[in-house]
C-alpha cells in the first residue's frame, strides 16, 4: 500500500465502527505498541471479522506530535465513550501484531480468538497480518452452505447409526466447522475426532473451560467412536477427494492419542482399503509410544501443538497431566524416526513468539528434531491475560513475526511454512 498509514478504528456507543479524523492505527507486541510498517499491511482477507473490545480504549498514533494517544472519548461526541476495534483474521493468514488498547480496570475477559490490528484507509480496511498459505481450503468464498447442509442431512440420514457422521453434521451445520464443512463438499482435509477426554488443561482449550468468565466455543464429543465408524468416515474421503487429508484431534475433543488403540486400528483398516491420500494426527504430542505405533500401522504425519518452544511457557499454558515438555521433543522425534512428516502447529502471538530467547528456543527445537514444517496459527485467547497467566518476562527487543519467518528460512532452508496440514500424496 502507499506510505500514508491507515486510520485509527474505533466503536461508540451504539456499536458503529469508525474511523478517527486525523489519528492512525497502531499495533501491539506484547503491550508495546508499534506503528506497522507499509509491508505489514494487507487489505482486509474476505471472511474476517470485526470485533468490539469492551472495557478498552483504543490506541492512535498521533503524526503531528509524534506520540502515542489513548483515545477516551468519541471525537465526534465528545461525551461519549469509545471502544477498541480488532480484526479476526481470516484463516491462511497470520497476524503482524495484536490490537492496541489501554484496558479499564474491571474490563471483562476476551473471549478466545485473536484480536488483530485494523484501520481504514481509502475506502477499505487493513490489517497487520501476511497469508502464509495460498491453500483456499477454509478461504469463505469456497463454501457453498446450501450443498452443504444438503449433504450433510443426506449422508446423516443415510448412516443414522454412525454416531461419528452424526456429530460431524452438527459441527457442519451449528458450529460452521471448516473442516466438517469441506468434508461434507468431499474435498480436502476431513476431521476425525475421537477423543472425549484429555491430559492436559489448556488455558485457552476451546472445548472444555473450568472458568465461568470464559466460554468453551463448541461442545467436546461426548464418545469414542469405534475404529468401523472411523473408517466409514474417512475411507471414502481418501479414495476420492481431491488432495485428500483425515485428520484426528480436531478443536471439539480433547486428545486423541489417548484412544492409542482404537486410532491404531482404524488406520489400519484405512490402510487395508487404500494408500491414497495423507491420514494425519493433530495431537499435543504428550505419548510417544503411541505416536510410534501410530507410525507403523500407517500414520503418515502428525501435527503437534505449542504454545512455546521453552518449556516453562509451554508447562504454564498447557498444564499437563502425567506428561512433560521432552515427552513431546520425543514424541516428534518417534514420528521422524518411523519416516512421518512433523508439522508443529505454533501459536503465534506478537511479541512473545518473537521475543530473542524464544526465539532461539524455537530454533534449537528445529535443530534437534528436524521436524518439517510450522503451521502459523494465530493465538486464540485474551493477550494480556495469556500473558500474565503464563509469567512472561520480555528478554529484548521483539524480533518481528516477518523477519522470524525469514531467519528460520536462511537457517533451515528445508522447514515448511503455512496454517493447513498438507496432503503429502503427490496422486491425491
């Protein structure tokens, strides 16, 4: 875009987005605040959202007397009240840095998604973010919602008593899953969740939350469904969709690697009926024997969540339960070695994921594992409350989530980036 930066966003009272007449939109690093850069600006991605931050005030740039302002009240109307604006990025994208804002004391708790920089500028928004993957499978304008319900009620109906279609039609038709969704258009990646229990209490867990202030967005499965019900799911999907992935470990179960056996047999079974397509895992990686025997009955790669590569941080999220940060270095270690692709999906958050120390953490972790691939998931979760809740303490200056990328790709020029699980069968 052009050298002027776009303007300052910001909600009144009742609700309407608008842009302030003369201060500019600023971003944040872990609280510092910055004035993005020309290159980390995009328009808008379509399928993004905009979201009102109650009980904080947004954060300008203000040129003129080259100072950061908290604005307090509508310009427009001076005796009203403002509120912060921040952009929820379509996915493929991953953000630059975080919303500004100054929080009130007593502001409730962010729900959990990721609150991105937006402005205004020539007739259009723009966020601080880059697409990391030019894959358009979840991108908004590829989904048909009529062919999908109409698909979805179809194959519900016609396996009434498979109890995994059954769930994965609600996540299609209440929750708006993208993968239930692309499964139900018989294309690319399919979710197989089989898990209702889990071994760690993510602060940030999606499916399951012990706080009152913070709700859980979709229901977690309340089954574990056999290794047949699996099959049926997923067979299909591999012998004719298009670049073709299943994947257990979806957002609404807990871990499923704790079903070790009857992920084993179904895989088994998927292997038996065809060698098509890529059958991947998304798993916190805290089992490496099981990620072994996954491996041999024909797993063809994992994809293992972290919040942090260093261990305190990563402890401080995660909380697990019976497992540590090395069972998961030799969990991706354990698929490596039985010939697997390893894809870590790391969530980013400006200004911790590219603090110096965690950066040379990520770097050892690469080092030592030689794991293939970084899924640049935006962190789903209130950033000052992540932040105080796990203890972090900056240890320099924030590398830039750009030139992090960058620096991984001069140091490990055969590692991966991008936000899906690829297909790893070149026939799919």
């Amino acid at each position: 875009m052009k050298t002027r930066h776009p303007a300052l966003l910001y909600a009144d009272e009742n609700g309407n987005i608008l842009d302030h007449p003369y201060l500019e939109m600023v971003g944040s690093q872990a609280g510092q605040w910055k004035r993005p850069a020309p290159a980390d600006l995009i328009p808008l991605p379509e399928g993004s959202e905009l979201f009102r931050l109650p009980g904080r005030y947004p954060v300008g740039y203000d040129r003129k007397r080259k100072r950061f302002q908290v604005l307090t009240r509508d310009p427009y109307d001076p005796s009203k009240t403002v509120e912060a604006v921040a952009a929820f990025v379509a996915p493929a994208h991953t953000q630059i840095y975080t919303a500004a804002y100054k929080t009130r004391p007593g502001a409730p708790l962010l729900p959990l998604f990721a609150y991105t920089a937006v402005g205004w500028h020539e007739g259009r928004f723009f966020t601080t973010a880059l697409r990391v993957d030019p894959d358009p499978r979840q991108d908004f304008r590829n989904f048909d919602q009529e062919t999908i319900a109409r698909n979805a009620r179809r194959r519900m109906q016609q396996e009434s008593t498979n109890r995994l279609v059954q769930h994965l039609g609600k996540c299609a038709l209440t929750y708006g899953c993208p993968a239930a969704r692309n499964l139900f258009m018989n294309r690319w990646e399919a979710p197989l969740p089989t898990s209702p229990a889990c071994n760690a209490r993510c602060l940030g867990c999606i499916s399951l939350q012990e706080r009152e202030d913070l709700c859980a967005t979709q229901d977690r499965i309340t089954f574990v469904p056999t290794p047949e019900e699996i099959a049926a799911v997923a067979v299909p999907h591999l012998k004719k969709a298009p670049r073709a992935v299943v994947s257990f470990g979806q957002g609404c179960e807990g871990e499923p690697i704790l079903q070790g056996p009857v992920l084993e047999e179904a895989i088994r079974i998927m292997r038996r009926e065809t060698s098509r397509g890529t059958i991947n895992c998304n798993t916190n990686g805290s089992l490496p024997d099981v990620i072994e025997r996954l491996g041999r009955a024909g797993c063809d790669s994992i994809r293992v969540s972290l919040n942090s590569a260093r261990p305190q941080y990563y402890h401080a999220y995660y909380r697990p339960k019976g497992y540590g940060f090395e069972d998961v270095v030799r969990s991706i270690q354990a698929m490596k070695a039985a010939g697997g692709f390893v894809s870590i999906n790391y969530f980013v958050l400006p200004g911790f994921t590219d603090d110096p120390d965690e950066v040379d953490a990520l770097c050892r972790l690469v080092e030592s594992t030689r794991l293939d691939f970084i899924q640049m998931r935006n962190f789903n979760a209130d950033p000052e409350w992540l932040l105080a809740s796990i203890g972090h303490k900056p240890s320099g200056k924030p590398l830039g989530i750009r030139k992090l990328m960058q620096l991984l790709r001069d140091r490990f020029p055969h590692l991966g980036f991008g936000y899906f699980n690829p297909c790893l069968d070149p026939d799919a």
